[in-house]
C-alpha cells in the first residue's frame, strides 16, 4: 500500500486521484516525487505529474527493442538503438 504525504483532506484527495491516473508500473516513484516536494514545502501534485509526463516522454522517444530489425541495421545505427 502506499503511504500518502500528510496533507490536508482535500490536497491528499487530488494527490491521490492524480496518483490513480498514472500507469502502476510508475506510481510508487512518482509517491516519493510528491513526497520529496512535500518535504522541500512545494506543490507535490505537480511533483506527481511532472515525473509521470517525464518518464511518459522518455518512453516515447524510447524504441521498443521488437519493433526494430536488427539484422537490418548497420553497426553505426545500433548503438543508436540501445
């Protein structure tokens, strides 16, 4: 289970409902972002979602290691794959 910033009802209510929205394989991480900008006295919903749009950005930019046909690359263009 996890543990919420202590926060007033309301605040900890949007925490948790912005929580809810990000995918479960990145809701614990994004918990301890709002919880560091909890301990540093800012905004911890915008922590949540900053780290939750980030680590979305960087899996789209990210290319599935299926999608890509290997024996057709070039040994210069796989290093830029990985």
């Amino acid at each position: 289970m996890l543990e919420f910033p202590p926060l007033n009802p309301t605040k900890l209510a949007r925490l948790k409902a912005e929580i809810a929205l990000i995918p479960s394989r990145h809701r614990e991480d994004a918990l301890q972002e709002a919880w560091v900008a909890h301990l540093e006295g800012t905004d911890e919903i915008a922590a949540a979602k900053t780290y939750a749009k980030a680590e979305f950005r960087h899996e789209q930019r990210r290319p599935e290691a299926g999608s890509v046909n290997m024996d057709r690359l070039r040994p210069d263009e796989i290093a830029d794959v990985l």
